[in-house]
C-alpha cells in the first residue's frame, strides 16, 4: 500500500513538473516571438510615418495605418506595453541612457527625453528605452 502511495505522489509531482515547464516553454516562445513582431512593428512604424502627403494614394496611407493599429493590438493582446518613463526616477536595469545633463529642478536622476520608446512584456522588459536623463544640478560644494 505504501509503495502504491510513493508511486501516485511521484506522479502528481512529475505532472506538476511537467506543466511548470510546458508553461516555461510556451511564455519563452511567446518572447521570442514578441521581440520578432516588435523590430518589424517599428520599422513599419517608421515608414508609415516617413511617407509624405501624396507621395501614395490616400487609401494606400489609411490601409498601412489601419495594418500598423492592428499590429499593435496583436502585441497588446499578447502582453506587450509601451514604456511609460518620461518624467520617472531612471532606473539604469529597465532604462538605457544615451545622455546625461544637469538641470536645477530635479532632486533624482530623472527621464528627460525618450529618443525611442521601450517595451514591457508583462513584467519583463523586453527592449528598454533610449532615454535622456536629467541629474541634480552639482553645487559648489560638491554636493547635489
């Protein structure tokens, strides 16, 4: 009877393993894929935006925007957010600085500028925003 005990509990256990890493799996795949989907969102983001008035037909523009709107909805609805940090703390783990300045009304290092955005999947950054950081102005003595 006990052996028949042991052998259940290692089968629960083993199933319980066994759905801990399928669900590793499938949240890996869908990283992969959301970094994938989001290169290619930004750079038609960047061309939609880069076409002039009248260069293509006005259907053309409203269809490429209609497709750019969709794509975002698809990355929402799997999860990836756009970074809000302008005017946050930086935070040098989730933020990528590419200048630094002092200015006198901030008292913490402090997200100026965002250069390009940075996106969130659930509680994972999957690309951090290229940001302009405001620091404490230094006073004579040295201190902030």
């Amino acid at each position: 009877m006990d052996s028949l005990m042991y052998a259940r509990a290692e089968l629960l256990n083993l199933r319980r393993l066994m759905e801990q890493e399928t669900k590793r799996a499938e949240s890996f795949a869908v990283e992969r894929l959301a970094r994938k989907l989001l290169t290619f969102y930004e750079d038609f983001g960047r061309v939609v935006n880069g076409l002039k008035q009248g260069e293509v037909p006005e259907t053309l523009h409203e269809a490429l925007n209609m497709l750019l709107r969709e794509m975002e909805k698809i990355l929402q609805s799997e999860g990836v957010e756009k970074m809000d940090v302008q005017g946050k703390e930086f935070n040098p783990f989730e933020h990528e600085a590419v200048e630094f300045f002092e200015a006198e009304d901030v008292t913490v290092d402090t997200v100026a500028d965002v250069i390009s955005p940075g996106y969130r999947l659930r509680d994972k950054v999957l690309k951090p925003p290229k940001v302009k950081v405001a620091r404490p102005k230094k006073r004579e003595n040295g201190k902030t």
